[in-house]
C-alpha cells in the first residue's frame, strides 16, 4: 500500500436521514494510474467526484477518508480547500463550454491557476500556459491562447480544460464525462491526450460508457445506487463481470463485428432515487437473478481465482460476457 497516491475508504454522502446517496466508496489509485467510476446517471459517480475535491452541495454532508498522498482531503475549511484545487487535485468538466469563464481568454484562465499556486511572475505564467496549450495539442498556441472560448471548437475548449487541468501539476485529476459532448473522432483524441498527459498524476475518470472504460481504464470501479457493486482491474472485470448490473452494462455496448438487429440491448427499469433504497439490493428490481435473499444487502467480497470484488448473492461467475477488452475497444 506504500505506492498508493489516492486511497479513499468509505465515502459517505448523505442529504439527511433515508437520502444517502453515496455509501462506502472505497478506492485506490497509484501515480500513473487510471481509475474508472462507472455507472448510469443517479448512481452517485459525480457526487463523490465533488466530494473528493470539496465541491459538493452544502446541504451534502461527507463523511469517511480520503488521503491524497497523505494528505486528507475530507473535512477541510474553504480557505484549506483553495490551496488543494487546482494544486494538488483537479477537475476536468464535461462540458468546457459552461466550465471556462466567457469573459477571460484561454491563456488568462490558465495563468490563474498559475498564480494562485505560486507562479507569480506574469512572463513566465504567459510562457507556460502557450506551452501547456502546445503540450494538449491546440495549434498556433501562441495566438489560441489570446481567443476566448467561443471563438473555440468543443474539441479544442476540451483542451484548454485539460491544459488548465494540469497547470498546477497535480496528484488527481478528476476527469467528469469529458469527452460525451464530442463526437467519436475527437473523443479518441482527447482520450489518448488526458491518458498521455497525467503520466505522472493518478486519474479518476467518471463515465457511463463502458466503451470509453476498456480505452482509457486500468481499474475500474461500478457503482448503482451510491454504493459499489463490483471494482477490480480493467481486464478482468470487462472480460469477466460478475455482477449482473456489470454484465448488463457490458451488453448495453454495441459490438461493431456483430450486425445488430432490432434495438440495443437495455436494462429494464431505473436507479432508485433518494428516498426509495432500502436495506437490500439496490440492482435487484431490476436483476434477472433476484430472490429472498437480496432483500438482503451482500458485502463486497473477493472474487474466487482473481483480483475483483463484487456485491452479489449470485454472481455471475464470469459468464456474462465473452468480449476481449480488445473488442469492447474498437
């Protein structure tokens, strides 16, 4: 456990009593790895990106650890917290269009991170922030770095949010649905920048597309209903789910080589909202394999014979899916 840069243990965040919506995410990540947090809208992926970096709603209250390199990032003060956005954790948003602000340039609003973090020279912030701009693929940085965002492609304004992602050198980047609002050529781009560009940081990177997992991931973490389901490296969770709503997701995801007929697989019904999870099994409304016994809630545990973890009375052993990560990537 030496090597580990984020170690998060039981995240709770609750909105009062019965309204959990985040309970017990626990996760790990080494410098230079890529976590993926997974799961459909309403299971808790962004909350507890927000709580992570302190930016959670006020009415939210958080609980559990989350150390980054040691430090702690739960319970800070808001004065605390200035100091740790942007410096030691990050955030790239999902829509870059609303995150930047319209009014600056690009190169100002990566010089800002600059000079809140001790880069107070104003011709070396300049200097860097082309360069950054460079570094993330925006051509004629020099000039890119004078426009303002609407003056800008998606694809590129992605980038400059990647460019002030990475200005303060952080430990986390937290990379929230980055590249949904791109088409698929421009999404491969910025997914093999953000991969190529936080070597040296751990990532958390939040998605529903499982496609987007098997490119980017090498852990991946599924969460419903604000708790985990299943976690463990990316090859082996892809190639072998065994949690139902895991292996349900898997076939939601269209297999090029296969001519589909008809509608694309779906999964029946809905996350259960705040207010409506009890006790038992959050996925088990919707789960084909659902008995008595998942009124009762099941533990993660270690899975047999491999490294995962997965909360389940009946799992799927690993035959609910039979595509490659090699597969599920093209």
């Amino acid at each position: 456990m030496n090597d580990m840069l984020l170690d998060v243990r039981d995240l709770r965040v609750s909105f009062g009593p019965g309204k959990d919506a985040v309970t017990g995410l626990t996760l790990r990540a080494r410098r230079g790895e890529t976590v993926a947090l997974v799961g459909e809208s309403g299971c808790g992926k962004t909350l507890s990106a927000l709580a992570l970096a302190g930016l959670q709603p006020r009415e939210a209250a958080v609980s559990g650890s989350a150390e980054l390199g040691g430090v702690q990032l739960l319970g800070r003060t808001e004065r605390q917290l200035r100091r740790i956005r942007g410096n030691l954790v990050s955030m790239v948003f999902q829509d870059a269009s609303t995150a930047l602000n319209p009014l600056m340039t690009v190169g100002a609003q990566i010089e800002e991170v600059m000079a809140i973090h001790g880069t107070h020279d104003r011709r070396a912030r300049r200097k860097r922030s082309v360069e950054l701009l460079a570094a993330v693929g925006v051509p004629d940085a020099a000039n890119r770095a004078r426009s303002h965002p609407h003056q800008l492609s998606g694809g590129m304004r992605q980038r400059v949010m990647i460019a002030i992602a990475l200005a303060g050198s952080p430990d986390l980047v937290i990379a929230d649905e980055p590249t949904t609002a791109l088409d698929v050529t421009v999404q491969a781009q910025v997914l093999a920048l953000l991969r190529e560009s936080t070597r040296d940081a751990a990532v958390l990177f939040i998605t529903h597309d499982m496609g987007v997992v098997a490119e980017i991931a090498d852990q991946v973490v599924v969460m419903y209903a604000g708790t985990v389901v299943e976690s463990g490296p990316i090859a082996e969770v892809l190639e072998r789910p065994h949690h139902p709503y895991t292996a349900a997701l898997l076939a939601s995801v269209p297999d090029p080589d296969v001519p589909q007929a008809g509608e694309l697989p779906t999964i029946p019904g809905r996350v259960p909202p705040l207010g409506e999870r009890d006790a038992g099994c959050p996925f088990r409304d919707r789960c084909p394999k659902s008995q008595d016994r998942c009124r009762e809630r099941p533990p993660l545990g270690p899975v047999a014979g491999g490294e995962s973890a997965v909360a389940c009375w009946y799992p799927e052993h690993g035959e609910g899916s039979s595509r490659t990560v090699e597969e599920a990537t093209r």
